[in-house]
C-alpha cells in the first residue's frame, strides 16, 4: 500500500508499506479520504510538539473509509461499515487525561494519510450515511472541537448569540451547529471577498476586519451593546482580549485557536465574570452526538477542494495559503 510520511520539516514524502494486520481488538480500514487542519500545518513544518515531530511519521489526524477486516473480539463494527477514525482514540468520555494525547493521530501516533490503516475498535465512530468519504474525512478533529466548544460544556442555548471567527474548518462547522441549535450568529472574516460565502453558509451578520478594525465595538453594535454570549475563539494571542471586548458579562470564550501567540490579560476578563473554557477536540460520546445531529439535519460539511493522493503536497500548500472556506481533502485510493 502506498502511505505519506514525514522526514523533517516540510519532508513529505510517499513510502510504500505492507497493509496491516488487524489484532485481536483491532479493525482494518481502506481509507477512502483524509482531511486536513491547521494542525496538520504545524506537524508538516516540525513546529507542533515540543519534542519536535518524529521521523517518519504518517501525518494527519482526519480520514474515513470502510472497514475491510475485523479481528477476532470485534463487536463494535463489521466488515463494510463506513467510519472515521477519532482524533484521540482513547478518549471514550468524561473529562480529559494526558493519556488521551498522546494517542492522537498524526502526533503522537501515526495518522490516516495511507491506503490502509488499523485502529482499535473503541477508537473508530460510525459516519452519517448521506455523507460522501470526503465529507465524513472533516469530521474527527474540526467538528468535534466545535460541537465540544458549543455543547460540550454549559451548552448553548436558542436564541443565545455565537461569534465565529474567519471561514476555516472549525469556525464554518461551528456556525452549522449554532444554527441547528438555534442561536443567531456573528462571523468576522479577515478577507472581505469571503463575506457573501458567509451569508450564503447562513451567518446572520458578517463583518470583515479589513474594513471594521474595531471589530469587538461592531459585535456589540449588533447586539445591542450587550455583546455576545458565546465567542468560538480560534485565533489564539491577543485576539482573546478582542473576543472578550465582544462577548457579554458572563459570557463564554471557547478557547482553541493556536494561529498566534501572546499574553492574556485576564482582569478585564474577571471583572466581566467571562469564562475562558480551554478546548482540545473532544471524546467519543462527542463525536457520536454530533453525528446524529448532522444525520437529523442531513447537513453536508463545506469542502472547500479535493485532492488526488498524488497531490498531497499540494493539499498542504491549498491549506497553507489560507484562501480556503470550509475543508480541504485528499481523495485516497480513489475507486
Ligand atoms: N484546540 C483544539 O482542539 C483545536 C482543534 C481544531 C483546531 N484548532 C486550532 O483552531 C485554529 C483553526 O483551525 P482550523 O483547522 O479551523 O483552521 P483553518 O481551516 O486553517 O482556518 C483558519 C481560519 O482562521 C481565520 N482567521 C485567521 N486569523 C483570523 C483573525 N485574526 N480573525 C478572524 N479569523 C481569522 C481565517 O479565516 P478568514 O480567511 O475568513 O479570515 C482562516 O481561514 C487553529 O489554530 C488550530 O490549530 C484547535
């Protein structure tokens, strides 16, 4: 089977393997698509671990397919069944453990970029039957982290107001389950040219920084001055303090986004008794809600562009450019 490892910083290169054997525990997967995050960026150049990424690791933490073997105490899946692979194979549920991290895919453990992988039987998640390969590859890591951000925790309820941030995976999956969830949104993109893609995708406002540098003051403007109840905050840095300028007194910021770095101040935060809720993806149980709520809505992820296997490198660069709205993909042994 062909499969992509990484050899260093931007290294990427295409290796061939023998396809595995599934163990006792085990399921044997023909990977149909894989999908790439911001993360998968910080793998390929070497700067996601403190302890560097190792050599020859497959990268990416995202892919679905079909189950082509099962071992002998499988009872959780059959042989045919679609699936995706979790982010964090061991996180079932309940709060999370450092154990967990280290069993993510395309980090600490090799990931889905190969024909065929093998994962325990716990650690794999039935995908909604409407969705293609490629939109069930979107959705272990950006979707679960949103639908974690927003339910996971004190939920988000009718009527509430969200604020997404930009038109990445994570930010479009989360203004999907705002809207089934019945919240109004806000979206902030830092391209203008992105906005009608954001009213189109169903954000009931949009402002692009570009032309509204004071973005928090506008958030408020839109809600009566009072300020939002949830921020989905994936910018990481001194954009927290901006998120907390637009969120409400009590209101929540769900903290994922690693894309800069910098100091929080958190006094204007505690004075305005506004919760900084850390993220990292989310468990199993997460994972199987969502799915059932994107099967009850029959929604269909955005995929921004597909790439051929052959083409991986390009995926990484499509991704890198950041004119992307939504997913991008690499087709796996395209039948
Ligand atoms: N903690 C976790 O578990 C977890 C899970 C998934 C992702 N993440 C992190 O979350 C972040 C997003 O991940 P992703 O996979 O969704 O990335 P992505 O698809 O590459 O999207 C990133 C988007 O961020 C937007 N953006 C950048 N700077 C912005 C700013 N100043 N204000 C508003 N929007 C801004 C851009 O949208 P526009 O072009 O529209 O401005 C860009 O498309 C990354 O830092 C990633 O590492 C963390």
């Amino acid at each position: 089977m062909r499969r992509y490892q990484l050899f260093g910083p931007g290294k990427l290169e295409a290796t061939a393997a023998d396809v595995p054997e599934p163990g006792a525990d085990e399921v044997l997967i023909r990977v149909r698509a894989v999908s790439l995050n911001f993360r998968d960026l910080m793998v390929f150049g070497g700067r996601y671990a403190q302890d560097g990424v190792r050599e020859g690791l497959v990268p990416c933490s995202d892919g679905a397919g079909e189950i082509v073997a099962v071992g002998s105490r499988v009872d959780r899946h059959a042989v045919g069944d679609r699936v995706a692979c979790q982010f964090m194979p061991r996180w079932q549920g309940g709060p999370y453990e450092e154990i967990y991290g280290a069993s993510a895919l395309g980090g600490g453990a090799d990931g889905m970029l190969a024909e065929y992988v093998v994962a325990h039987q716990d650690g794999v998640v039935q995908v909604p039957e409407h969705l293609n390969f490629a939109e069930a590859a979107t959705l272990p890591c950006a979707a679960v982290t949103a639908w974690n951000a927003l339910y996971g925790g004190q939920p988000m309820l009718p009527g509430e107001t969200v604020l997404l941030e930009g038109t990445g995976g994570v930010s479009l999956f989360a203004l999907a389950f705002a809207r089934m969830g019945g919240a109004r949104t806000i979206a902030i993109t830092t391209r203008a040219q992105k906005r009608d893609r954001l009213l189109a995708l169903g954000a009931d406002a949009v402002l692009a920084i570009p032309e509204t540098e004071d973005w928090p003051a506008a958030v408020r403007s839109l809600t009566d001055g009072r300020g939002v109840d949830h921020v989905v905050e994936v910018v990481g840095g001194e954009n927290v303090a901006l998120a907390g300028q637009a969120a409400r007194n009590g209101g929540q910021i769900h903290l994922i986004g690693a894309q800069s770095s910098g100091q929080i101040d958190p006094t204007p935060l505690r004075r305005r008794n506004i919760a900084l809720r850390g993220i990292y993806v989310g468990p199993r149980t997460q994972f199987e809600a969502m799915n059932r709520a994107i099967a009850h809505h029959a929604y269909r992820p955005v995929v921004d562009r597909v790439f051929p296997f052959e083409a991986a490198s390009d995926a990484f660069a499509h991704l890198r450019a950041q004119a992307h709205v939504g997913k991008v993909v690499i087709e796996v042994g395209a039948a």
